[in-house]
C-alpha cells in the first residue's frame, strides 16, 4: 500500500474549490477575449536555458530542473513573461506585431512551504505586445478594472506609477546608479514600514538629505487634477520625470472618458515593483477590504521583453492576476463554497426498475436546459436527500411510479424546504430557469 | 543569446490553435457539468511511488522522474487516472459517493517523438466512482455522445464490448491464465490484422483450435435484436460470459429509450483495451471520416481504482477523450483555422490625436456586447486593413474626424468586402449578434 498524499506546497482542489476557480477562468477569458487579447498556450517544460538566463538568483535556486530522458537540461516554468519572450522570439512573423495574448496556466516555484504559498500555482497573464502606444498602457488597465468587475469585485484600488519618474529623480539626486536597490527596498514599504526603508537606503551608501528627499518623493498618492499639479514641480528634475509625468497624465486622459469610476485607480510614487524589466508604467491592484493580502494584479510596461533571444527591441506593457491568491481573497471575503456538484436537480431514482426511466426523464430536462443529475441506484429517498444536502443539489426531484403513471413531477428545494408540483417536464423546467 | 526553441515533443498553441482548443475545452466542460460532473484538480507534480505502482513497465520508463529541492523522488503525472485514485483514497469522506468528477488537464511522457505524438498533452477524463449500477456505465456513453454533439461532430461510432464476455470465453477455452497476453494481443488488430494475431496467439502457447475459436470470437460485432440473437450461443460458455452479455443488454435497453441516434454505438468483441485495470464494458470512439487516427475517446468500468492505497473495493467506470488527437482529427476534416484573435471588429484608428475617442467607442460597443480591438496607434489605414486580415477580424471601423463629428460608422466586412454605415452604435451593435 501507497500512502495517499500531495507533494508539501502543492494542492488538489475539490468540486467547491473547482468550481470557483473554473468559473473565475471563463469570466476572466470572455474579458480578455472582448478586447481581442488571444489565448496562447506554451509547453510547462522548457529547456533551463530558456529559463535560468531571465530569472533572478532567488528563482534560480527555486527552479524544478532536472535532466530528462535524453540527458537534456530541463526545467518546469516558473512564470508565463520568459515563455513569453521565447514565444514572441520564435514566431514574431507568423504573429504579426502588435501582439495581444493571454495565458492561463501553472507555474512552479520551489519556494519554502508557508500558509497560502504554494510551490505549483495558476498565473492569469494579459499582455499586449509591439507597441509604444499609451493606449495600450491604458488598456491593460481598464482589463484589469473589467476583469475584477466580471468577476463581481467592486471595492479595488489601482495603484500607478511610472519608472521614467523614480529613475530620472535618482538621476537628479546623482544616486542613478543605485536605481535597482532603490526599487528593492521601497517595493518593501508597505511590509517594513517608512524608518526601516529610511534605514536600508543609507545602508546602502545615500546621504541622509538624499534618504529624506526619497523618502518624501513616494509618499506622494493621489488622484486628479490637484494632485498632478502638486507632482508637477518634480518636472523640472529631469527630463525623464517629466516625461514620467506625461505618459500618466496621457493615461488619465483616456481613463477619464471611459465610463470607469475614477475611485478605482490613483498615482502612487511608492510603487517600485521588484522586478528589473519593467521601464514604464507601473501598477499593483489592492482589494480594499483585504488589503493585507497584497497585490491581487500587478504588472507594467517593459521595453526589451525578447532581450535573451534576439537583438530586436520589443516593447509591450501587460499584467498578471495571481488567480489562486485572488480566489483565496474572495472566500476570506465571501466564505468558502460549499457546493459540490455543478448540477441543479437530482432526479432521485425510487425504485431500480425505473432507472429507464430516470434516466430519459433527465435527458429530456438536459435538452430543455437544466442541468441534471439522475441518481444511479434506486435507494430510499431519504437516503438520496442526504446525497443532495451533501453534494449541494438546489432541488430534488423524486421519480416512482406514481410520477410516471400520473405524469406529475414534484420538485423539493432544498435551501426553502418547499414543494412544487409541475404537470409537464416543460414548466417544470420553466421554473427553474 | 539563447536559442528561442522548444523541447523536441512538446508543442506551442499559437492563438489560432488555443482558440480552437479552448473553445473545445469550454463546449466539453459544459457538457460534463449538465450531467452533474464536477471539476477537480490535482497537481502536475507527486511523490513518484503513487505514480509509478500503477504504470506499466513501459510507462514506467516514461516517466519524468527526478529528485526536488528537498530530495524527494518526484514526477510529473503520466495520466490522470492514478492522480484521481490517489484523490478518491485521500478524501473518500469529504466528497461523499457516488462521486462525478472530470478533469482536462495535461499529462507528460517521455515516449520517442514521432509524427501527431506529443511529450506533453491533454486529457480530458470523466468518471462515475463508486457504483456498480448499470446506469452508470449507460450514462458514460451518453456523455460521449452528447460531448462530440456539442462539438459538432455527428459522424461516429462507439464500440462497446465487455472484458466479463471475453475473459469467460477465455475460461471455457481452459487459457484463462493468458488473458492478460491475449488482451494485449487482440488489442492490436486493427493495426496488424488478423492473421498476425494468431500466429501471436499461437506463440504464447494456445492451441491452433482454441485459436481459430478466438478469433471467430472476436470477429462478431453489431447491434439490435438480431446481433443478441446471434451472440446469445456464447451465453452458455461461462457464467462469467451470460453476465457480460447480459450488461451489454441492459445498457443497450437504456440507450434505445434516450433519444440517441442507434448508428453511433455497436457491439465489437474484438475492442479489448490494453491497460490492466478494467473488468467490466470497455469502449473505443471512431470518427468515420478519419478512423486511421483511431480511438479518440476511450475507456470502461474498473472495479478497483484505488487498490493501492486503501483495502477498500472502489468500482467505477470512465472515459478519456485526448483532446490534442481529437483536435488534430478535426483539423484533418475541416482544415487549421487561420483565425488568430477573438476580436469581431477591429476598430481602425485613423489619427493618433483620435486615440481616446476610439477607446471610448471601443468601451461602449463591448458594452453593447461586441467584442472589439482597438488599433493602439494611429496608422494608414492600408496597414491597418492589413492587420486585420492577418489577424482573421471580420469587421474593420475605420475612425476618422469624420465619423466622429457626423457619427456616421462604417464596418467594412473583410470577408464579402462590402463596406455598411450605421447612424447609431446600437444600430452597428444588432447588425453583429
């Protein structure tokens, strides 16, 4: 005998679980679908190469690598962006520029195992590809806005920044070269709080003066015509402050005349985003009333996705929804499902010798558009009742003799308790749609 | 740099084939769910013994097998039937029997690449746990039915047999004990025909006659009242034998009452089914029109799912369908789709200062339930229409100061080439659904 049991950080999800998150994928695609990003798919292993050379050295050392059968050096993927890059690298003809593409599918870290991280987990990936347009900034954030509206999330905040802001105004305080252990630090702040980033910025050799003018910089957030004219002295920092500056007022203009309600998305000068290839726009989305879970989509602008494969620069700006964390946030919110079973009515089979029958009965009820369960036993009906309460049936419909002689069918809902009688399978299933 | 490439036998999905697949994989999960199955997951990764017990020795030598981060022995999941076996032993309690469940997720083997055999690839699994009712087994077929309706393929057959009939008629014939062998053997007929399974059967040791009765056995197939008339002789070989039979009968008394139409199942003893596990009716799926690629939806009833993690009998019976197969046949048939967004209308952007206004009308027609790109730049429309038709749009709307001021809209379809003006969005919107 085997033991029966997962892998430490890796999960099954049962039917309540399934269901949630399957339900989530098909409203997060039909949004996607509706602004014309495409779904791609990529192999979950890949040669380590392809891999090894985009990660950082804490990924690296997370990697599932091994050598497969024919002694090759492979690895499982660990996000969706570098089989991305090797995608668009490889096809770039048979695509055609610009390129909008989503993808949903797992990624593997082996992370060390803590509460709500797993080392397999599913990334919801939007990203729009070949162009420089500030449209398409705008656009990824108006899919994220719909794809948590689809999704019935209403109280989120957009955080935005720019990194053509912070870079030009660590440029103007001649601490340029220091700009990536900048962002790693103040992408802390929100975990180690204002003192500790204050402290770890002169850890890493800034003048006090600099610290407190860095610090001052990302307490700036707001939304609004006020608040662009309070940012707008950092202008004169540098020219790619200013240009910063731009591209977020460009993108307001956009945002503002679509029907989106400007409570979802601010400017925030705090948000860094740990990662090295982003180059423009920024942002992290928090739902506000579980903001301690951090950011449920983040993502942004980069300019040289294919970097590792090819000379060609490659712009494209994009997003991830990390669909097990947002899933986990929405049952914090709404409790966990408990409804096991994608169908609405149990036929409930009271005498073996009309299984026959139960199940053209069901039949009939599936292509009236009901989503049917027929019982594959006769037993008592309590018995069956106890099925459906367990299994999270809405009605129970029992089936004996008396049903089929009389053609009266009954229908017991199971959350009200009621019982309904029906003299034809039609408006019985007119009740239920 | 590095090589943009991927492993030999693993296969990117540009979107022209994701959409297809995803499509395929929405209409087949929809199936499922009206017949009360429900979704499950289970990860990609697991302890390499709960894997390696039930595969063959073959699949064995396939696996991708390594140590992790923390030594353990692993491997990614050859199939999902030993995944669902761990699964019903691990939360027996929590999903409560009987239990329907699907699951479309991929698999890994590490076989020698060749032609349409891919290392990596989705199965699509439903299965009824937990009953030994005849309904059951009646109810997968109907599913299979349903599934390649919604598909919209009409032109199949399933093959039903029954491993009861073959394995008495064994029985009778006193080589009972070679049934695993003569299995295997009679599985490959259709590749090697007939003659060649003799002379293999007569190699591991049966008797020329008891041969000759085998394969006049195996040769019987049909349907309806006169093929039972026909078989019922065999009855009286073995009781084993009269209750494959008469399972056969009873499945066949539940599909004539459904509304299915006859030609799509027959009764063929020569369908045996390689893997070890099954007892009891086993089934293959022919398309018509292409039946050299063979079964693309296969399985039966197996009585003991889960002998290796717990002492407990749990019967079941399910079915297969591989997905990336069943595909590809579709793609022999009607031919590859070249359409690569899933975007109807493409609005073209005819001047970079009209940016937002295209976002607006973009916003406003998916509100009214269109699904529609906006061009992120403003371009020549000659490019534009270029884009489109390489990217397989069926409406182009050309935007322009034009048709903003006088809010007239034009849709050219890029199919026809006829080119219509709308005074209303809405007008534009209910020309399109």
């Amino acid at each position: 005998m085997v033991v029966a049991r997962t892998l430490s950080g890796f999960k099954d999800r049962l039917p309540n679980e399934a269901l949630i998150k399957h339900d989530t994928i098909e409203k997060l695609s039909k949004t996607f679908k509706n602004f014309g990003f495409a779904p791609i798919e990529t192999p979950h292993l890949e040669y380590a190469e392809i891999l090894v050379k985009q990660g950082s050295d804490e990924i690296q050392k997370e990697l599932y690598r091994f050598n497969d059968h024919g002694d090759r050096d492979v690895a499982l993927r660990f996000d969706q962006t570098v089989p991305l890059a090797r995608f668009v690298s490889q096809y770039r003809n048979e695509l055609g520029m610009p390129f909008k593409r989503y993808a949903i599918g797992n990624v593997f870290r082996g992370e060390r195992a803590q509460k709500g991280r797993y080392r397999e987990f599913t990334q919801c990936d939007f990203d729009f590809i070949g162009t420089y347009s500030i449209g398409s900034d705008a656009e990824i954030i108006q899919v994220i806005v719909e794809s948590l509206y689809a999704l019935g999330i209403d109280d989120f905040t957009i955080a935005l920044n720019n990194r053509k802001i912070m870079n030009g105004f660590a440029a103007s305080l001649g601490i340029a070269d220091k700009i990536e252990d900048i962002l790693r630090i103040v992408d802390k702040i929100t975990k180690i709080g204002e003192e500790q980033v204050s402290q770890e910025l002169e850890e890493i050799g800034i003048a006090q003066e600099s610290v407190a003018k860095l610090i001052d910089f990302i307490s700036k957030n707001g939304s609004g015509v006020d608040f662009f004219e309070e940012i707008a002295p950092y202008k004169a920092c540098d020219a790619l402050t200013k240009t910063g500056i731009e591209e977020l007022e460009s993108i307001y203009e956009i945002l503002d005349l679509l029907d989106i309600d400007p409570k979802h998305y601010k400017i925030d000068f705090s948000i860094a985003r740990g990662l090295g290839y982003y180059t423009g726009v920024v942002y992290e989305t928090t739902l506000n009333r579980i903001p301690s879970i951090g950011s449920v989509c983040s993502g942004g602008r980069y300019d040289n996705l294919t970097q590792n494969f090819s000379k060609e620069l490659m712009p494209g700006v994009g997003a991830s929804i990390g669909l097990d964390r947002l899933i986990a946030a929405l049952e914090e919110i709404d409790g966990v499902s408990s409804r096991q079973t994608p169908a609405k009515v149990l036929i409930a089979n009271l005498d073996s010798n009309l299984l026959k029958e139960c199940y053209r009965i069901g039949e009939k009820l599936r292509a009236l558009g009901v989503a049917v369960e027929v019982y594959p036993e006769g037993a008592k009906l309590k018995k069956q009742f106890s099925y459906a309460n367990k299994k999270g049936h809405r009605y129970v419909m029992p089936i004996g003799e008396d049903e089929l002689q009389k053609e009266i069918y009954s229908l017991k809902d199971m959350e009200s308790g009621n019982q309904e009688s029906f003299d034809s399978l039609q408006k019985l299933s007119d009740s239920l749609l």
